[in-house]
C-alpha cells in the first residue's frame, strides 16, 4: 500500500523576491539537524479523505493555524526517497511563525527503552527566500520550490 502525504506550502512577496514558510520537524532525529529538516506543513490520510481535505488537517494540526485565505494553486505530486506520494499546494498568505503551536506527536524515546515522550510536529517555523529553502527543505520537496517558482514567474 502507498503511503500518501498532502500539503500546503504558503508563500509571500518580499523585497528580495518570494518567500515560503517552513517548519522544523520536531523530534530527536531531527534536533540537531537543520539542511533537509525543513519541511512544507503536511501528513498522511487515507481512503476516507481527500488530498486537499488532508493537506488543510494536516497544516492545522501542525501549525495550530487555519490555511490563509486565498487560491490554492496545484503543485503536483512527487514521490520521495522512502516511497511516499505527496501532494502539495501553495497559497499567498503572511502568517507569523510567533503565532504558531504546534500540533504533538507521541514515541517511544530513547528507541527500545520502554519510555514514551511527546514530542512537537514542529520545533520551529520560519519564513525562507527560495534559495535558502531550497537548502533548508528535505530533498523530496525541492521539487515544490520549482513549480512555485515557475508559477509565479
């Protein structure tokens, strides 16, 4: 069975041309790590929901935020690395990374020591020009930055 993800990718205008707002994942795998940790807000659904209705859950339970009002703009599927389908739209929106509270997720941490830790979906939210997303974001979503690109040339 495939793993499917949607999303939603906000973007703005600025002085030095567009920028995206990304999140951090949270969690011990990715603290220390910052190039390929960042990523649009998304998540997995099932059969009962659709991409889009997902990507919107999705950003609200991640974000703690509603999906700034506007047109989505459609920007593909790609698959990652692990196998996963995702599905992603951008839409223009100023949101501040301070407003955000982040959704939660619960694991087993240290791994095999019987301990279960909350942990946030995201750890930080910041706004990036595209050529530092494009540093920042896991590589399976690159992609996304292009077709935004493209879009809003």
């Amino acid at each position: 069975m495939v793993r499917r993800s949607a999303g939603i990718l906000v973007f703005r205008s600025a002085e030095e041309g567009p920028e995206v707002l990304l999140g951090h994942m949270g969690g011990p795998f990715w603290a220390r790590k910052d190039a390929g940790a960042w990523s649009l807000p998304k998540g997995e659904y099932g059969d009962d929901e659709t991409p889009e209705t997902a990507a919107r859950r999705e950003f609200a339970e991640e974000l703690g935020l509603s999906v700034p009002e506007g047109e989505l703009v459609p920007l593909g599927e790609v698959k990652q690395s692990g196998g996963k389908q995702v599905t992603a739209w951008a839409v223009r929106g100023d949101l501040d990374p301070a407003d955000v509270v982040p959704g939660t997720f619960t694991m087993e941490w240290p791994k095999g020591s019987g301990t279960v830790r909350e942990f946030p979906e995201v750890d930080r939210v910041a706004w990036f020009p595209l050529a530092e997303a494009r540093e920042k974001i896991v590589g399976g979503q690159r992609v996304f930055l292009d077709r935004l690109e493209e879009v809003l040339d």
